[in-house]
C-alpha cells in the first residue's frame, strides 16, 4: 500500500510517499482509509515536537474515515460497515489499524471527508465544553479560532447543546462567514474582540489559541465564567495573575483530551453516543476545508502553520 512516512524530524516538507506491506494485527480492525483528516499533532511530529514521539521512520495520521475489511470478533463491527476511527498513527494510509472502541459506525448521511474530520474535533469539544466546562442552556459562548477545526466544531456543539448565544473570534471577514456559516450568532475580529463584545459578557470561552489575548479573554468572563484552555496556535503559552481569578470569580480549565479519553476505555464511545443524534439531525456536520490527495501530505501539513486554513484539512489516498 501507499502510506506517508516521516523519516526525519525536519517539517513536512521532508514527509514522503513510501510503499510499505498491508497492516495486520487480529486483535484490530482494518480499515481501507477513504479520507485522513489532518491536524496540528501531526504538523508537530514531522519536527519532533508533539509529546508522542515514536522511532522513524512512522506512518503519522490519527484519524481516518473508511471501509471495514477485517473485524475481529466481538466487535460489533462487520467486512464492508462506514466508518470513522481514531488510528492515533498510521492513518495517512490506504489501509489503517484501529482499536475497536475507538471505531465508529458512521451515518449513511455523513460523507468519509466529514467522517475523518469529526471524533477528533468534536470529541474534544464534547469534552471541553460538557464535561470540563459544564455548559449550561443559554449561556454565552465565546469561541476563539472559529473558523478554524476547533472552533467550528465549538460553534456547532455550544449550538447544539444549549448555548444561549455564540460569539465567533476570527482574524478576516472571509474567516467570519466560515464562523457563521458554521452557526455563530455574532463575529468579532480578533483585534480588539474585547471592546466589540464587553468586559464580563460571556460564560464560557474556548481557546485553542492562547497567546497574547488570554488576558482579555479574561476580562471577558462573567462570574462563575470559565475559561477552556485547548490549545496554542498562537505560539505562546499564556501566565495567569492568579489574582484576577479570585476577583472575579472566574476559572481556568485544562481540557487535554488524547490522553485522557484513550486511556479509558469506552470514553470516546460514550462521547460519540452523546453527539449521534446531532451527527444525524446535521447540527453537527464537520466544515471539511481543503482536500488533498496523499501525495501531497507535505502540502497538507505546510498549509496549517500558513494561519490561511479553514475547517479541517483531509488528505484522500
Ligand atoms: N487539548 C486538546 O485535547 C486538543 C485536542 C485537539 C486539538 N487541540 C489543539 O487545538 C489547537 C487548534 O486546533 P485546530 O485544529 O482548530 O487548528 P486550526 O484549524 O489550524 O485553527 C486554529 C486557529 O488558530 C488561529 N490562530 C491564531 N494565531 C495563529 C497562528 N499564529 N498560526 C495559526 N493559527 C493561528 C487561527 O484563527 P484566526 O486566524 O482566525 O485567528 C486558526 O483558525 C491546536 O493547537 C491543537 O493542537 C487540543
């Protein structure tokens, strides 16, 4: 098959097509992948900065969406069954392995590009937003990066489980309409979001961006808001002054997902049966971004530190 090898820890641009045998484990389901969906991991892995670092060469991709060619038994999952599966590695593949708690029958109604784009993001929002940030029905939701993974999975999944209203942070108009097709009831630029939406205005922010707005961000909290800490594409870790906490307060929290819902088994399933009915009903439909075949992985990659992508990149073997 073909696969995607990082063989050397100097960016995407040196990831490269290789030809390698079939995967097999019994104990696993098989998967011939029809779309890979990328993400900021694997960008980090081809310079050996994300926390798993496996030996080269390795085949990355952590999510795939495809066919079941062999299911071991037990599984509930047959030869020929839609799916979407956490891969963890591997998945940037014609052919991929995945543990049989973390893969998922997909609805009819779900393409194989929205299928790679969904458990990742959504289950981490699923996460963040129900289980760590404890929304409540028509509290007010602030979503940093809304154009981006993250942040339209936030958008749809604040929506779709009760948020009274949802504020989309993004750094262009045309980034704007993507946060709005996706459901956002109002956008702000990132430029000075803190005036446009007022000071202790919101409950809940999510943040997969971090940097220097964090302060603002806040200053933004009502009482009892909590801010959601997800992730850093902005580059810097932000400090908290403890003190505007117990001021307010208001609280910081730390959503780390991967490792969290893959060292409990069945965590991911239970996530998955809570968002099914909006997965059908199409509340939450993944916004699938550029597409592009496996030969062009280096692209792929490249095009998430560009700041230019919107939604989820899927490659296509
Ligand atoms: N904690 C967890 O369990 C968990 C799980 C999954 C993902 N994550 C993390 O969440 C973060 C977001 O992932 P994503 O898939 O949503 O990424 P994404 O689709 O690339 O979106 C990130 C957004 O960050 C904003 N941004 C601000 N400054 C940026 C910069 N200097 N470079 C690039 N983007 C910048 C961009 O929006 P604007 O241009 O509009 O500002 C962009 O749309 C990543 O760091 C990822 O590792 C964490």
């Amino acid at each position: 098959m073909r696969a995607i090898h990082i063989s050397s820890l100097d960016g995407p641009e040196a990831v490269e097509v290789v030809d390698l045998p079939d995967p097999a484990n019994d104990s696993l389901v098989t998967i011939e992948v029809k779309a890979a969906g990328v993400a900021f991991p694997e960008l980090l892995q081809t310079r050996g900065l994300y926390q798993l670092k496996p030996d080269l060469p390795f085949v990355p991709g952590a999510e795939v969406a495809g066919v079941v060619t062999a299911a071991p038994e037990g599984s509930g999952l047959s030869v020929g069954d839609r799916v979407a599966a956490l891969t963890l590695l591997g998945g940037f593949a014609e052919r991929a392995l995945a543990r049989p708690d973390l893969t998922f029958v997909l609805p009819d109604e779900v393409s194989f590009e929205e299928g790679a784009s969904f458990t990742f993001n959504y289950a981490t929002v699923y996460f963040a937003l129900i289980e760590r940030g404890h929304l409540t029905e028509g509290e007010t939701v602030l979503v940093h990066g809304a154009a981006g993974g993250i942040g339209t999975a936030a958008i749809q999944l604040a929506k779709a489980f009760g948020a009274g209203k949802v504020i989309g942070v993004v750094s262009t108009e045309a980034k704007g309409e993507i946060a709005r097709a996706a459901g956002a009831d109002e956008v702000v630029m990132a430029d000075g979001f803190l005036e446009a939406v007022g000071k202790a205005s919101v409950d809940i922010v999510v943040d997969p961006v971090g940097g220097d707005r964090f302060t603002d961000s806040l200053r933004s909290l009502r009482e009892h808001g909590r801010l959601l800490v997800i992730g850093f594409t902005a580059g810097s870790i932000p400090e908290v002054k403890v003190n505007r906490l117990l001021l307010n307060n208001i609280s910081v929290v730390g959503v780390g997902w991967g490792a969290y819902a893959m060292s409990r088994e069945g965590h991911v399933g239970t996530e998955w049966e809570a968002m099914l009915p909006h997965l059908r009903s199409g509340a939450l439909r993944p916004v699938v971004g550029a597409t592009h075949r496996l030969e062009d992985a280096a692209q792929a990659l490249t095009s998430l530190e560009g700041r230019t992508v919107t939604g989820k990149v899927v490659l296509v073997p």
